[in-house]
C-alpha cells in the first residue's frame, strides 16, 4: 500500500516515488486501483478521508457532472445525527460497488455486441457448407 504524507503546506509527497503528487495523481491511483493510505506527516493521524473529499470538491469544481447532489449531500448530513449512520454507510457503499460491477458487466456486453460482425457467422456457415459438399 503506498504511503502518502501531507504537509503542513499542504502538499503531498508520495514516499514510493520519493516525491510530491497532486491531487490529480491521487485520482490516479483511485482509478486504477492502488491502495494508498494519507498520513499528516506531523502527527501520523489518517487523513486519507479528508483528501478523497478534496479529491471530490476537485472534480466538481472542474465542472464534472455532479454524482453527489445538493438533496443527496443535505441527506447524508442529516444522517450523521441518526441511528443509522453505520448501517446506511455500509449499505452505501455496497450499492455503490454494486453499481460499478453491473455497469462493467454491460460495457462489456455492448463491446462484445459492437464486435460482432453478422458476416462472419454467415462466411463461417457457408463456408462449412462448402466443405461438406466437396
């Protein structure tokens, strides 16, 4: 798991590479699955939450189109004083998981159909058929 300290100047130095990143690099990681861990390099508290919602306020300040909205926000808010916070974070973040897994499922699904070219099943049979009779 990489190691990632952040800096009183907020900066973040990755200790694998020996050298600074940006937030755009923790984007980086997030996509394509490494496992990173934030540390304030004063005190070694866990911070990695605080800079995935850096990460997030980035991309909606860059203009993506908003996942989270305003009514979604005010009610994950409304669930911190609630009975409910564990339970409804944990089924959050399995639906979440769930989500991403069924889309990869059709992006696969339309590649392999964008793929597939009715004539080669047709040369394939006729071509068998050509055999046969030979």
């Amino acid at each position: 798991m990489k190691l990632i300290k952040r800096y009183p100047n907020r900066r973040l130095y990755d200790t694998e590479l020996k050298g600074y990143i940006t937030l755009m690099d923790v984007r980086g990681y997030i996509k394509n699955y490494e496992p990173f861990s934030v540390v304030d390099s004063k005190t070694g508290d866990e911070i990695t939450r605080a800079v995935l919602l850096q990460v997030l306020a980035e991309m909606e300040s860059e203009g993506h189109a908003s996942v989270l909205t305003d009514k979604f926000l005010e009610e994950i808010i409304r669930l911190y004083d609630s009975q409910m916070t564990g339970m409804a974070g944990q089924w959050l973040e399995q639906s979440m998981v769930s989500l991403l897994s069924q889309q990869q499922r059709w992006q696969q699904e339309l590649k392999r159909m964008q793929e597939f070219n009715p004539a080669n099943v047709f040369s394939s049979f006729f071509g068998a058929q050509d055999k046969d009779k030979k």
